[in-house]
C-alpha cells in the first residue's frame, strides 16, 4: 500500500472540483434537483467512491490536508450568529415562542429514539446521538462539526464522520418526501379553510414576499468588512473555547458554539449601537461557500467500508426517526401551532428541517402554498427558526445528553 500526502494547495484545488462536480451531475440528474441534494453532498460521495476504487485497484492511498476543515467550518457557524438579528423576532410574535418550544421538544425526542435503537440493537450510543437531533435536525454543516469533535478523544469514534454524513443526507431526501403529504393530510382531515390562491399570487410566494426595490452590491470593502467580522468571530471564539477548556470546570461546548455566540452578541451589539449594519446578503454567501467546502472535504474522505458495516443499525435508526418526524409534525407541531392553515404549512417546514435543512423545509412550504395559498406567518417563522435558533438549542440539548452518555 503506497500513501500520497496531499498538500493543502492542491487539497484546496480537489474541493473546489468536487463542488463543480456535484453541481455538474445536479443539473443532470432530476431525482437531484426535486430532493434538493446539496452540491458538495453529490461531489464528494462520486469523489470518496472514486478514491475507494482507486486504493481497492491500485492499492494507493490518498492523505488530504485537513489545515482548511476546521476554519471553513468554524467561518459558516460564524456566518449563522451574525445573520440572527433580534429586531426580526418581533415579526413572529407569539407563534415564534411557541414553534421554538416546538422544536426543541422533537430535538430531545430524536436523541431518545436513536440512543434508545442504537443501545438494543447493542451498538455505541454515539451512533444514536449523530443519528439523531444532530444531523437530523442539524443537518450536514452540524453533522459534520460533530463528528468532528467525536472522532478525537475522549469519544475516539472513528466513523463518526460515515455516520454523520449517511445520516443527514438520508434525513435530507426523506424530509423533502414526507412535508407535502403530511401538509395536505392535515388540510383535508381538518377541513381547513385556505387562502384564495389566485389573490395571493402564490405562484411564486417566497417571491413576492417581502421582495426589496434595490439589491446591494458586494463590493470589495463591503466584503472585506465582512469577511473581518467572520474573522473576528473565529478568533474570538477560539479564545474562549480554549479558556474554558483551560478552567477545568467538567462543562465545555464544541469551537464552533462559541463562535456562533459571538456572531449573535457582534451583530447585535454592533447594530444597537449603529457602528455597523451587517450585510446578510454577503455574510450569508460566504458562510455558505465555507459550508460547501467544508462538507466536500468531509465527504471525499469518508472511508465507505465502515459505513458499510454499520448500514444496518443506522438505517433501523433512520426509519425510526422519519416514523417520528410524521408523528410529532401531525400530533404536536399542527395541534400546538393552532390547528389552522398556518399550522399545516409549519409542520409540513418542520418536516423539512426537522430531518434535513432550512432549504428543505422551504421547498416543503413553497410546494403547499403554490396548491393552497401564502402563508405570511410559516414563512417568517421557519427561516428564523431553521437557519439560526435550531443551531443554538441543538447544540445545548447535544452537550446534555453527552453529559448523561457520561
């Protein structure tokens, strides 16, 4: 067996591939497109099997520098904390509270399901904790910040990153399949009165909804500005994750929370006393580039013959999990919601999001209300709730229930 090092310029140059990759087969494949598979997802699985043919054939093996992974990780979590402006809860009112409340109780409930599977089919409880809230409900950018922590030591979980990738982008198709059918189910069932789709113009609702006149452009002082306030998160982030460490206290978060709390403060503090007004627009693109190539580095270099060996444990997990998600969007998120129109379409966003992404449950939502009509209520309150506040009580639900795992 022959190992390649890889160093981190022509590391950099292989991610970038990846994500052309991914994007090249998307436009080709609809199955793809419908399910809304993220790019360095599609790439980096065609790339991490091609990189298994190449070591099974050739006996060669590839070492890629890992120098760029947790930077690129640490800048999109980043990129969450200053996107969450408070001034917007305002908008959500009440329902906001009340979904918040919503989601943090299936995010315990995912957690309890995919321990509890893991444990009686005799398995590391792990598996059941990256099978759960933390990819399910996080996602692949959670997943894999997990799995980061869980492959070193004290956890010395080696296929944490399998578990986690295969997790989340299963919960991702599934969470695309199962929104509309449990929307509609509950509009018929209930007898639901909808809006007139013809007067709301729902052909394009998330368009037409709160469409500004003038787009700002990204230039390079606005994106400089931005990119110093992601670099200010990450710096700042890492100096108190490794502070805390120092104290000794037996209570500590991953990097990446940190980071993502100082974003909030930053953004907040900065904005209250209007020293600077954040770009979202351009806080967001880069936020989502560092994701992309984050993830295409996570995904090319999976070792696939363990995920093979655990495929059995983890997809009894899945389907429990999915069971779960149907059950608790149609019993609790549209009861608890208000067993109206605008509970329908957040359970069929939390469907979404609760097993895949915030992008997943908005094309859950777009889908309902092209066939019922808009709801103004589900579309402010899952884009507050999935790209930010999900993010922040996961992670505290996750540390709790690795405090109890002891």
């Amino acid at each position: 067996m022959e190992t390649i090092n890889v160093d981190s310029y022509s590391t950099l140059v292989v991610m970038v591939l990846v994500l052309l990759l991914g994007a090249f087969v998307i436009k080709r494949v609809k199955f793809l497109r419908v399910y809304n598979i993220p790019e360095p997802v599609v790439g980096g699985i065609i790339a991490a099997i091609l990189f298994l043919c190449l070591y099974s054939f050739s006996g060669i093996s590839l070492k890629f520098d890992s120098s760029l992974k947790d930077p690129l990780m640490l800048a999109f979590f980043s990129s969450i904390g200053l996107l969450a402006d408070f001034a917007s809860l305002k908008k959500g009112g009440k329902k906001l509270v009340i979904f918040l409340f919503v989601i943090s109780g299936l995010l315990i409930l995912q957690n309890i399901v995919g321990i509890g599977v893991a444990l009686g089919l005799g398995e590391n409880p792990l598996i059941g904790l990256l099978s759960g809230s933390v990819t399910m409900s996080g996602g692949h950018g959670t997943g894999g910040a997990w799995a980061n922590e869980f492959i070193k030591a004290p956890y010395n979980f080696s296929a944490a990153y399998e578990v986690a990738m295969a997790s989340a982008t299963f919960g991702l198709i599934a969470g695309g399949i199962i929104g509309g059918p449990v929307a509609k189910y509950l509009i018929q069932k209930n007898n639901l009165q909808t809006p007139n789709i013809h007067e709301e113009s729902s052909a394009t609702p998330m368009l037409n909804f709160e469409s500004p006149q003038k787009t700002k452009l990204i230039t390079q002082e606005s994106f400089i500005r931005s990119l110093a306030l992601i670099a200010l998160c990450l710096y700042i982030g890492n100096f108190v994750a490794e502070h805390i460490k120092s104290l000794n206290i037996g209570f500590t978060l991953p990097t990446f929370v940190y980071c993502l709390f100082t974003g909030v403060i930053l953004r907040n503090l900065l904005q209250a006393l209007k020293i600077h007004e954040v770009f979202d627009r351009e806080i967001s693109v880069i936020g989502n580039v560092s994701l992309s190539l984050f993830l295409a580095f996570a995904l090319m270099t999976i070792n696939l013959w363990q995920l093979v060996s655990l495929a059995l444990p983890i997809l009894t997990i899945l389907v429990a999990q999915v069971a779960l998600m149907i059950a608790y969007a149609v019993f609790i998120t549209f009861r608890v919601c208000g067993r109206d129109y605008d509970a329908a379409v957040l359970a069929a966003g939390h469907c979404g999001f609760g097993l895949g992404a915030t992008p997943t449950a908005m094309v859950n939502m777009q889908t309902v209300t092209n066939n019922y009509g808009m709801s103004h209520m589900a579309f402010i309150i899952v884009p507050l709730c999935g790209a930010f506040f999900i993010d922040l009580v996961n992670a505290l639900v996750i540390n709790g229930f690795l405090g109890f795992l002891g």
